[in-house]
C-alpha cells in the first residue's frame, strides 16, 4: 500500500513538473538525451504578434520593430581593440550621471567593457544612451543601498547625490547610499578581487580652516549641520574603505574631488555653476549668497576623468585631491559667466547660506607627484562649452510639446 501511494504521488510530481516547463515555454523532447530545441534568440522573434492581437498591441509592436532596427543601424561612437588580458570589465556606480557618464565615455573608448548601475535619482538616461545596444555595454537599473552579484575587475563607485538641494532633499537616503552602498561594493570588491575608486568629495574638509587644503587636513565639519547627511556620509565612506583595505587587503583608491563643471550637468542641481548659467541665458538675476567673496576652484569635466583614471592606474592608496587650483571669488565668477553668455541679467544678493564654506581651494602636489596629473582645461574654454550645452537643453526643454 506504501508502495502504491509512493508511486502515485511520483506520478502527480511528474506531471505537475510537465506542466510547469510547458507553461513556461519548455517544449517536451521526443528523445530524452537530446535536449529541447531553443528558439533563436532574434528581435523578430519576441515582436512577433499574435493572431488575436489588438490593432492597438499590433502598433506597439510595430514601434518595438522599428526601435530594433534603428538600434541594429546605429554608428556607435569608435572604440580601441583591446587584448583580451588588456580589456578590463568595468562597474561605474552612478554612471548616469554627470561625471560617471563622461568616465563611461572615456573607457569605453578605451576599448573596455563597462557596466553602469544607476538608480536615476540625479542620473540621466540621455547621458548614456548613444552607448545602449553596443556590445561593449551594459545598463543595470540598480540601486546600490540593495547588493549587486555580478564579475568585475575595477569598480569606480560614484553613486551619490552630489548637489546640496539633491542630497538635502532625502538625508537618510543620503547617508544609506554613502554607507550601505559603500558596503556592499567594498563586499563586491572583496569578493572579486577587483579595485575600488571612491569618488569623495572636498566637502570631507567641511568650511576648511587651512588654506589651501592638503590630504593631510583633518577638516572642520559640522557633523548635525543641513550638510551633514553628505559631508559626513563620505567621511564614513572614506573610513570603511580603509577598514576593509586593513582587515581584508581590499585594493583601494579615494579621490577628493572639488567643484567639477560641463555638459551634462543637471540644469536644476542648485550649484553655483549651473544656477548662473541658467540665471544669464534666461536673463533672470544672478543669486549671489553673502558678499559674493566667498572663493571656489573650478575643474572641466574631462580634467577630472583623466585624473580619476590615472589614480585608478596608479600603485597609491592614499586619499588624492582633484581639482583646479585657479581660486576665483563668486563675485568674479558671476562677472565671467554674464561675459560669456552675452547677458545682462543683474546680481542679486542673498542671505549666506548656512554651512557654506568660505575658502576652497585644492592643494594637488600629491596629484601631481603620484599621477603625473594636473588640469588643463582653461576655465572659459569650459564654460564656453558648458553655456552652449545648457542653450540646447533649453532649447529642446522649452520647446512646446507639439513641437517635439
């Protein structure tokens, strides 16, 4: 009777297992040492509609067709041949971003292999999307606060939310993404052997008592301040990667990096760069914080790629500032960008705001010494550029719907 009701219940087990696989699109094999026939993984085949179809479904499908067969004849920008034991894969955390977007650029032309994870929150698709079909390629929507199991070799960890009106917005989330997310790609690391950059920030030296500040400089931060969830969320960051390199041998590199402009920057962000560009090309006045003597050091988007690759390249583990050493006051900065977008909109001043530091300037001896690295991009050569990229998505922003 045992016997009689093992065999049964065999038997139910078997033919529910059948009708899972042919439900789930396992067709039977006739012979049971030659596996089932796989259709051919081709667009056409997963478009293809359906007798009963909607006219509706029909059209969709027929967008989806036309999307692949654009995609299929798309000229992707040239990219290096790379050995195979050249070729690096790549993980940039952040990497539709406004600097993770411009370093994917950089290395997949390069000729390696790069995979982005982004959650979008200040990442942009438009950023990477001339990069979306090619081969070389990968776009996970990810956020990092959850672990991430995939095979790397580098990892350059530039998830973060960047800007005060951004980070201020959700300082929980905030210091998650700087802690939790930090952890889990150390983990990664860990277990894949790969390297580590993290992108910190010139915000870990808080309203800097020395001047300039060097890599030995402890900072002078406000630790329950608006900032704060930032300031200290990156100071955290910094300290567990050297934790993990002390108890784990995790290989690590920490770039401090200072106020970085260019193309791709968000428009709305609340930097001082992007603000007064927007404020002269709409000829709205330009919003000065305090007496507008407050200094800052402006570093081109493409200086500060190069820098992270070469630190990434080098043999040195210790924090590495990179920046733009020409100090500018806000007051003459404005001035600047009003010459060169043609504009007349006033200055006007307001309160200043409260943790805003007074003096930033980077001392990049270290970069110079360890990566043979300094900036070279002349201030309004790159705000030439920047103020043309911000007129064309006005342009396009602006535009009214029907238009599009």
């Amino acid at each position: 009777r045992i016997n009689t009701l093992l065999k049964l219940a065999l038997t139910l087990l078997a033919f529910a297992l059948s009708a899972f696989l042919l439900s789930n699109g396992f067709p039977p094999s006739n012979n049971r040492n030659t596996p089932a026939a796989v259709p051919e993984a081709h667009p056409e085949h997963f478009l293809s509609a359906p007798s009963d179809a909607s006219s509706s479904s029909i059209k969709d499908i027929e967008t989806l067709k036309r999307r692949v067969s654009a995609l299929e004849k798309r000229q992707f920008p040239t990219v290096a041949r790379l050995d195979w034991r050249q070729r690096k894969r790549i993980l940039i955390t952040g990497g539709a971003g406004f600097v993770g977007s411009h370093l994917a650029d950089a290395l997949l032309r390069a000729g390696h292999t790069v995979i982005v994870a982004d959650n979008f929150f200040t990442g942009r698709r438009d950023n990477i999307e001339h990069w979306i079909g090619h081969a070389n390629f990968e776009l996970l929507h990810h956020d990092i606060v959850n672990p991430l199991f995939i095979e790397v070799d580098q990892i350059y960890h530039l998830a973060s939310p960047a800007s005060p009106p951004n980070y201020q917005l959700n300082p929980v989330k905030t210091l998650k993404t700087n802690l939790v997310g930090t952890i889990n790609m150390l983990g990664l690391a860990k277990r894949t052997r790969a390297r580590l950059l993290l992108a910190s920030t010139s915000e870990v030296y808080g309203d800097p008592e020395k001047h300039p500040q060097s890599e030995d400089y402890w900072g002078n931060v406000n630790p329950i301040g608006p900032r704060s969830c930032y300031d200290e969320g990156k100071r955290a960051a910094e300290a567990l990667c050297y934790a993990y390199k002390r108890r784990s041998n995790v290989d690590i590199r920490v770039a401090r990096i200072f106020n970085t402009y260019g193309p791709r920057m968000q428009m709305n962000d609340g930097r001082v760069v992007s603000n007064f560009i927007l404020q002269a090309l709409r000829g709205q006045p330009l919003t000065v914080y305090g007496e507008g003597d407050q200094t800052r050091s402006f570093q081109f988007v493409t200086d500060l790629v190069s820098g992270l690759i070469a630190l990434m390249a080098s043999n040195y583990s210790q924090p590495v500032n990179l920046g733009n050493p020409d100090e500018h006051t806000i007051g003459e900065f404005a001035r600047t960008v009003l010459s060169l977008a043609n504009s007349s909109a006033p200055v006007h001043r307001l309160q200043p705001a409260k943790d805003d530091p007074h003096r930033r300037k980077p001392d990049i001896s270290v970069a110079k010494r360890e990566l043979a690295w300094q900036p070279t991009v002349l201030l309004r050569d790159g705000l030439l550029q920047t103020i043309h990229y911000f007129r064309h998505r006005l342009s396009v922003d602006e535009k009214p719907q029907n238009e599009l």
